[in-house]
C-alpha cells in the first residue's frame, strides 16, 4: 500500500519522502492557520454565526487541501480566500446590504458557473481576455483593500469628517496591542519564521491576556462547533438569485476567486519546478479541485474556497508532492477541535495578519507596466479604487471599464478582447444600480 502511495505521488521523480512531506504539510498549515479564526470573525460582521463558520471554514479547506493534493498531486493548500472574502462581507452584505444566506446562494452559483467552465474548458479563455496587467491590479487592489480593513479594525485609522480619514488614537491599549502585533510579525517575517504571520497571532494574543486586554478562554479544545446555523443556506435561497444585482455579484466571487487561484497556481508550479513549456501541467485536475471546494465551501457556510500563496513556505521546506497538501487537509481536521480559541481572537489580533497579507498581496503592483499610460490609468483606478470606496467590486468596475476606453484612445483597440468590452457593460449596470441604491 505505501509503495503503491509513493508511485502515485511520484515520490522518486519528485526527490521527496514522507519526512519531507508530513513537515512541509505541518508548515503550510501553520502558515495558513489564521484563516480559521479570521474568517470566521469577519463573517461575524456580517451576521453569521462564528462558531458554525470556524468549523465549515475547517471542513472546506480540509476538503480542498485533499482533493488537490490527492487528485491534482499538487503541494498546495486550499481555504476561503481573505479577498474574496472581504467582497462577501463589507461589498455585498454591508454594503450592498444584501442578506448572508442570499450571498452564500451567489458563492453557490458562481462555483457552479465555476465548475462548468473548466469542464469545457473555458476558463483557460477567460484568463487569457483579461490582460496581465489588470490581472496584477486586482490581486493588488484586493491586498490594499485587506489591509486598509486591517488598520481600520485595530484602531491605527478612524474616520474623519474633515479629512475622510485620519490617524487613530495610538494611546488606546487594544491599538497599542495591535501595533505590538504588526511590528511582531514584521519582524517574523523579515526573519523568514515559517508560520510567522500565525506566530505572530499567537504572541499578540498571548500579551493581550497577560495584560487582560483580551478576556481568558473557558478551555482550549471541545468539539467542533455546530453548522446548523449556515448549513444548505446557499441551497435554500437560490431563488433569491433573480435581479441583475445578484448576477454582478455572482460574476464578481467568480472573477475574484478565479484570478487569485489561477495566479497562485501558477505561482507555486514555478516554485516547485513542475511548469512545463510555459504550461501548468494537470491544470485540469487542479482547477477542478478548487471548484469543488468551493462548491462545498458555499453549502457548508463559509465565504468562496481558493489556493492560498503561503502554500509556498511548504514547498519551501521541502513539499513537492500531493502528499503536502493531504498532510494540510489533515492538520485542518484536527484544527477544528480548536474552536474555544475563537473567544481570544479579537480585531487586536487579526488586525496584524490582514496589514501582512495586505503587504504580500500588493508586490503584484510592480508586474503592471507603469509607463504605458493606457495600462497605468486603468490598473491604477482599480487599486485605488477598492481601498477608497471600500468595495472590491467598484475598484474592479472602475478599471474594467477604464481599460476599453484608454486602449480605444491609444489606437490599441484591437489589442482588446471582446470579452473585455462584454465585462465592460456589465460593470458600467453594476455602478448604475448600486449609484441608484445609494
């Protein structure tokens, strides 16, 4: 049985071995960890039960960790994306104030529209129409977006009536907390520690407690929490899936779930040394595998289900096989014992990790090509967009429909796809009807 395990996950061609496999799942998992007990707090602000969330958020990511790592045989962990997340809940159910179970319907539909299209195999097409510097924009614009949410959350930004925004009161024990935390964590990174936004996580709350800024847990480990509150919510209100409002935000978990995996996939095949050609080898299996997490993500409860970058510190370690990403699912299943933790995971806590990711995400700002004006305008509007109206589908509406026309005013039209102009109108409705509900 074992020798049969290594054929199939080309343990010799790969140059690994279980040592190797079992540390840099144990590493991705630390790496990603945070996801358990951030997502499940910014669900909460939406209305969502936080218990039912921790443990679909453990459920789905488990399930995508392993179907990707035993099917695709790719070293890669799986969760519900921070981006697409920050979508569901600020954009869709806070500001567009539309319901948590009727956005979970449109997580539902969009997975999917998801699944459909890698079976016929359009996804591929649809990368392809979207150019790379927008592409780079979005990723970026989204990091941004997560970490102004970041600095919003743990006091270090407050609103002003003068000057939109302004610095918070850094006297505040919970900000002062949180900068504690970001500058731990920086400095986590800076020293390469593997898990070191979730280590970060760990000594924030630890000095929280000790200074009794965050109340004790009544215990460390129960049984998983109850997904009785969100469970099949996405199932029950796809009736609700019946205004042009809810097919933008259907396209819009699409377009956001589908670039960040599609990119981080990508990603981590260079890293790993598996493309081939300039082609990403098994692209099939592992499109299909983040499609089917999500589709399950959307049923169990929990925000769109994607490949996550810190799947890179497994493979840093030494992860070359589907072994790794098995091995993550695993960690995930134990994880969910974990859930009394939630209690002392406070905005002082989290806070940190999203300015972090929110620095990782915005590198993609330098693959944009500046210098070509009618590339810069609508890259740039999509970045500043998304922070500033504190809408991930705004910033990706002002750019998309930016792009047709700078590239029409430089006599590059042609070099536009018909999907673009397709997406164009699409986002110019999405903007009237929103400006109308305003």
């Amino acid at each position: 049985m074992i020798a049969r395990l290594e054929k199939y996950f080309m343990f010799d061609e790969l140059h690994t071995n279980w040592r190797k496999e079992l540390l840099a799942g144990l590493t991705t998992f630390v790496s990603m960890c945070y996801v358990l007990f951030v997502i499940p707090s910014m669900l909460a602000q939406a209305g969502m039960d936080k218990g039912a969330v921790f443990t679909a958020t453990a459920l789905a990511s488990a399930l995508g960790c392993i179907v990707m790592g035993a099917y695709a045989r790719y070293p890669a962990g799986l969760a519900p994306s921070l981006g697409a997340n920050a979508f569901f809940v600020f954009t869709v159910c806070i500001s567009m104030k539309i319901p948590w179970q009727t956005a979970l319907a449109g997580s539902f539909v969009a997975s999917v529209i998801f699944l459909l299209i890698t079976i016929f195999k359009l996804r591929e097409m649809i990368i392809n129409a979207i150019p790379a510097d927008l592409k780079s924009a979005i990723s970026a614009g989204i990091g941004m977006f997560i970490a102004f949410i970041g600095l919003k959350n743990g006091g270090l930004i407050v609103a002003s009536k003068s000057t939109a925004v302004a610095l918070g009161n850094l006297t505040d024990p919970a900000t002062m907390l949180t900068c504690l935390g970001l500058i731990v964590t920086v400095i986590l990174m800076i020293k390469k520690v593997p898990g070191g936004i979730f280590v970060g996580m760990v000594i924030t709350t630890a000095v929280g407690m000790a200074t009794k800024l965050i109340a004790l847990p009544t215990a460390i480990m129960s049984g998983a929490p109850s997904m009785a509150p969100t469970f099949g919510e996405a199932i029950k209100n796809l009736h609700n899936i019946n205004t042009v409002q809810m097919w933008v935000v259907v396209i819009i978990f699409l377009l956001v779930t589908f670039f960040d995996t599609a990119g981080t996939l990508v990603a981590l095949a260079y890293q790993a040394g598996f493309m081939k050609d300039n082609e990403l080898p098994r692209a099939g299996q592992a499109l299909m595998s983040d499609s089917s997490a999500m589709l399950v993500g959307s049923i169990l409860g929990t925000s769109p289900v994607g490949t996550y970058v810190e799947s890179s510190a497994g493979i840093a370690v030494g992860g070359r096989s589907g072994m790794t990403g098995v091995f993550t699912g695993i960690f995930f299943i134990i994880g969910m014992f974990f859930s009394p933790l939630l209690a002392v995971i406070t905005n002082s806590v989290t806070a940190p990790a999203l300015i972090i990711v929110g620095v990782l995400m915005a590198s993609n700002m330098a693959k944009v090509h500046w210098d070509d004006f009618e590339i810069a305008v609508p890259s740039f509007l999509v970045i500043i967009g998304m922070p500033l109206t504190y809408s991930i589908a705004n910033g990706m509406a002002l750019g998309m429909i930016a792009y047709p026309i700078t590239m029409l005013a430089a006599k590059r039209g042609k070099e536009v796809s018909p999907i673009m102009y397709v997406l164009a109108v699409i986002f110019i409705c999405f903007l009237w009807i929103i400006s109308r509900e305003a």
